[in-house]
C-alpha cells in the first residue's frame, strides 16, 4: 500500500528542530492535526511506512514506532527515519493565475493545479468576477485557498505545497507579467478566441539547480518576490479568466505587458478545469513529467 504522508511543521514535530537535522535512524514525534488524522482517523500501526514533508521539498521516510490515542486531540505519532530525500528543484516554477470563480470552482482550479505540479497560484479579481474577496473575505478566500492545495499536496504525495499569493487586482496583475517576463519567464493568457495553440507557444528552458537550495521558500505572499529573478528558475504561467471570460481590455493590459494568448484546445473549458489542463500539457512539453 502507498504510504500516506503528512505536512510536518516546526510546532508539530519533536524534538523541536529535528526536521532539519533528523538522518536515517533517528526517533521524532509528529503531534497535532496530522497527529490525530494518523493515528484516530487511518489508525496507523507500529511497522506501517508513513512520508513527513514539510511542504517545501523535505522528505522524511519513515516507520511507525508507537501510534498513541488519549481519546482527544493530543494523538501523538512516533516514527524512526529511514531515509532523508530533499527533493530538487525542476528548474522550471509553474504559476497558475486564477480568476476569481463562484460555487467552489476556484479551489477545484487549485486542488487540480496542486495535484499537476503548479509551484505558485495568484488569485486575480478580474473584470467579470462574481465572486468578489474583500477585507476579512479575503484572507479567509485565501486560507482557503492554502488548506485546498495543503490537502491536494498530501493526496497526490508532493513534497512541495504550492504557495497562495496575495490577491492582485488587474493592474497589479499586469506589473507582475512585466516583472516576469522581463526576467525570461512566459505568461500565457487562455482565450478561446487566440489563434496560437498553446502546442506552438514558445516556453521558458527550465534551469538546472535553480532555487534548488534545502528549505527554500517561493515566496511570503507576494507574487512579486517570486517571478523569477537572478539565480531563480523561470517562471511559465497560465492566466485563466472567471466564468464570464476575460475581457478585451484585460487582454490588451496583459499582452502589453508581455503576455500571450493562446488557445487550449477546440472546445471552451470551465474556469476550474481550463488551468489545470494547460498546465499539464504545459509540464509535458517541458519535460516535467518526464
């Protein structure tokens, strides 16, 4: 059976600091959420293999030691190491920039982006969004946003959690394009009237060891510390627009600022799906699934 994994933090796994210095052979205790999930919800057992990451390409495989249940949320998890992987990176950051989308679409857009590869997600509030993140709504839109790619991450068995930006408003929108491009990344924009498919969009070449380093973050919220600059890989971003499309005006900011547009395919997709698509055939074209 595949070994489940857990997102490990500084708070939840003892001693405090091992994940930076645990090697094969040494005891932690996972507490917490991820605790109480192993333990009272999938019942783990002494023997059984579990994966700890901690979201930014650590990853600890180990074996189940104890398993300890007091009945309420102070579960507790104690494994041994077997081997310590730091997973590399692909020298190519993959971007979705997603519209602001009603009815759950939006965190459907992101759980599948997650489960793709996508690196970084910026939420768009675009011309002719419905939904609509302001004050208060905005940080728990984006909470939101994190727990829906958290939890892709655990199922699809990444070692990576992909970071949720800060939402930006068209305009901003347009000076991260700049920014990106400017520094040899791509932006395409997905509009079903392009002519370009996107098969035949030129790309970034990914860059080997770029941002490799352990424990290196993308960014802290803001898109910007994240589009790709010196000694970091390049970015090649999607830009999907909300239910009703993107409008002409939002087309030509993006383009000015150094965008694409190009067409996914024959038919029209929903804002949920239409990113995760292109960016899987964008990962194929680069090599990223191999």
């Amino acid at each position: 059976m595949t070994a489940p994994v857990f997102l490990i933090t500084p708070e939840t796994l003892e001693p405090t600091g091992a994940a930076t210095t645990a090697t094969p052979g040494a005891r932690l205790t996972l507490t917490g959420p991820e605790a109480h999930h192993a333990v009272s919800v999938r019942r783990l057992h002494p023997g059984e293999r579990v994966d700890l990451v901690d979201g930014r390409g650590l990853r600890l495989v180990c074996e189940v030691t104890d398993a300890a249940a007091d009945g309420g949320r102070r579960e507790r998890l104690g494994v041994q190491v077997v081997q310590r992987i730091q997973e590399p990176d692909a020298g190519l950051k993959l971007v979705l920039v997603q519209a602001l989308a009603k009815g759950g679409r939006d965190e459907q857009a992101i759980e599948t982006a997650t489960e793709v590869g996508a690196d970084l997600v910026v939420p768009w509030w675009a011309e002719r969004c419905v939904a609509v993140w302001r004050g208060v709504k905005a940080t728990r839109g984006r909470q939101r946003w994190q727990a829906a790619a958290r939890e892709a991450a655990k199922q699809s068995r990444r070692a990576r959690v992909p970071e949720i930006a800060e939402l930006l408003t068209t305009a901003e929108l347009s000076g991260w394009v700049r920014q990106v491009c400017e520094a040899g990344g791509t932006v395409l924009v997905l509009h079903e009237e392009a002519t370009k498919p996107i098969g035949d969009a030129a790309l970034p070449e990914t860059r080997a060891g770029a941002g490799a380093s352990e424990g290196a973050g993308t960014t802290e919220g803001d898109p910007r510390e994240g589009a790709g600059g010196a000694g970091e890989a390049p970015v090649l971003a999607v830009v999907v627009g909300p239910e009703g499309g993107i409008s002409d005006t939002e087309v030509e900011a993006l383009e000015d600022a150094g965008a694409r547009a190009v067409r996914l395919g024959p038919h029209v997709l929903r804002t949920a799906s239409a990113g995760p698509v292109a960016l899987a055939v964008l990962a194929q074209r680069t090599g990223l699934w191999g």
